[in-house]
C-alpha cells in the first residue's frame, strides 16, 4: 500500500456508532488491535458475543470483489474445521459495507466487516517448541490444500500480478533499494535478489500452484493451551488480506521465516516446520532447490517494505518495524552460512522429526 493517508484511522466514538447503525450492537468495551494496514477493534457489546470490527484501508477498499473472496476463504476455512473468522451479517443482510467517514484527511471510503472473535495469544508470545513449529508447519499446508479446493466467481481477482507481497514478485523490490543508503545490508539484498532471479524463477515452472494465504505469521496465527497436556495448539488464523494466487513452497517459506522471527535460536526453526509441512504435502525437488532462497526473498521484503512504510508512517514505526529489525540480524545469518549448510540442516531434521513420529 502506497498512498499516505489510506490506513483508517476512525476515534473510539466513530467506531461505537458504526457498530450500533450497521449490527445494531450497543459496544461495552472497545480496543484497538495491531494492523499493518487496516484498523481492527475489539467490541464487547451489551447484547452478548464478542467480535472484531475490521475497517479496510482506503485503497483495498477500491476493491470489493477482492475482499469478497478473503471472506469466503475464511468460510470455507471454517467449515472444513481450520480456526478462521466468519463475517457477521449487518442488519441489512451484507457481510461488508462500504462507509464514507472522514478520518482526519478529509472524506474517504473504507469497507467494514465484523467478524467472529477468536480466543488465544499470538504465537509470537509463547515457547516455539519443535512440536508447536510442526503444527504450524502441518496447518499452513493444510490451509492450502483446503483453498487449492475453493470455488468462487471472483477468483481471478487473486491473480495479483504487481502485488509486491507477493513471493512471485521479488524483483519490484528493487526501486526501493536506495532506502538503505549505503547500508551494508544492501549488498546482502541485492545478492538474494540476484538468486532469486537466476535460480528461482527459471524453476518456479515446476512448482505447484495454488491459493496462498500469504502472510502466515507470528502475529496472524493465535494459539491456546490444550487443557489434557498443557501444550499450545492454533488456535486462530487471522487477516486475509494478501491471499494470492501462488505456488506451496511460497507459503512454506513464508511460515518458516516468520516463525524464525520468534525463535531464540532462528536456523533451527526450518526442519521442524518442514517436517509438518510435508506430513501434509511432501515437496518435490524444484521446491526443496529453491526453499532456502524464497526464505530469504521473504526477509528482503519484509526489511525493504518495513522501511519505504516508515518512510510513509514513521508515527507507527514501532508496530512496522518489529519484524524487519530482527530480520535483519537473522538474514545476514542466513546468507554467511550458505544455501548447502542451512539445507542441510533443515531437511536432516525434518527426516529425524518425521522418523520419531
């Protein structure tokens, strides 16, 4: 998202009147959630449940039938037993509309949904043991294979061919290169651009495609302790927004990257997530050659676009920066130890996991 004023930023008292006119619901309690682009608000209300009011940025909101089609993937989701929200109709029958409010720059249109509150913490607040990262591993691929089975009028909309969170669109990273300055991290960036050019993309006619949730991280997967072993299980997958039609191995190493984020120990964090993955869908051998370089592609987009927002957004450089400034630090792990050292690792690993199932 590139336009400055697009993120919602709509006041307590213009939240609480926009869930009584469109729900009917009278809020209790109102708290703002993190969002990246979007506005996203805890409602308690008087009348019983609790939910998540989800105002769209103004540029996603030119864009109805795309927001459609997130909605209905996290139906699907749902009914096939996976821990996704469900939209809440309004009292007009419509699970989003379209409001015209003015948030400080003047009049503009935001969509707004209300959608079912999951229970949990963030992933990135609990110990990520090998069998937490197995599960995360096992439920990013098999949130795919269910959206791989989608069927919807809209899906061409998914075909998003200039998105740059896309994994299929690395090289539109490059005329933001100039934000580091000098930085010795650029010559890392442009390194992993480089392999990503001439590896991945003369191999990616061998990957298989499918829908991609896109943004499986630390932050979009919640997760509760199970009452028989105490052991944290998923509980949520939140925020749809950058679904994309893409291949497999990109939502693998989007996974991988975000939860080595959390990670005291980062390279360790592969074999295990690979391990669940591939209980699910096993790789086949253009993916696994490419697996390590589309990891690193992730952390180049998240440290190239984490700092051009910045740039846009510096008042919300905390919540913006706190993937890229740990990836930084792991990245420039990554690349000193190589592609045959980290591979080697990662699917030694998930043999032994697999093997002690």
């Amino acid at each position: 998202m590139s336009v400055k004023h697009a993120k919602p930023n709509f006041s307590q008292s213009q939240v609480a009147e926009t869930v009584k006119r469109l729900f009917g619901l009278t809020a209790s309690e109102i708290s703002s959630l993190p969002s990246y682009d979007d506005q996203n608000f805890f409602i308690d209300p008087i009348e019983g449940g609790k939910y998540v009011l989800k105002i769209m940025n103004s540029e996603d909101s030119k864009n109805p039938a795309q927001i459609e089609v997130q909605t209905h993937a996290m139906s699907v989701l749902h009914q096939n037993g996976l821990p996704a929200q469900t939209a809440l109709p309004n009292i007009s029958g419509q699970l989003m509309s379209l409001e015209e409010i003015d948030c400080g720059y003047g009049s503009q249109k935001y969509l707004v949904r209300l959608l079912t509150y999951l229970p949990g913490t963030t992933i990135s607040k609990v110990p990520l043991t090998p069998q937490l990262l197995y599960e995360t591993g096992k439920m990013a691929a098999t949130m795919d294979t269910i959206l791989q089975e989608m069927v919807h009028p809209d899906l061409a909309v998914l075909e998003r061919d200039n998105f740059i969170w896309s994994l299929s669109n690395i090289p539109l990273l490059e005329p933001y290169i100039h934000l580091f300055d000098g930085d010795p991290l650029e010559k890392v960036v442009k390194s992993v651009l480089y392999q990503y050019k001439t590896s991945v993309i003369p191999k990616r006619c061998n990957f298989r495609k499918c829908i991609n949730h896109g943004d499986f991280n630390d932050l979009n997967v919640l997760v509760q302790p199970d009452e028989r072993d105490g052991r944290h299980r998923i509980s949520g997958i939140l925020d749809f927004g950058d679904m994309n039609s893409g291949y497999y191995i990109h939502e693998l190493a989007i996974t991988i990257m975000y939860m080595m984020i959390e990670h005291p120990k980062p390279i360790e964090v592969g074999g295990p997530v690979l391990a669940g993955w591939e209980s699910v869908l096993p790789l086949n051998e253009a993916e696994k050659d490419c697996l390590f370089v589309l990891v690193l592609s992730r952390f180049c987009q998240s440290i190239v676009l984490a700092r051009y927002s910045v740039s846009l957004h510096p008042e919300n450089a905390e919540y913006l920066m706190i993937t890229s400034k740990k990836g930084v630090h792991i990245l420039s792990q990554l690349w000193e130890l190589g592609k045959e050292q980290v591979e080697k690792l990662w699917f030694q690993t998930a043999a032994q996991f697999s093997d002690n199932k």
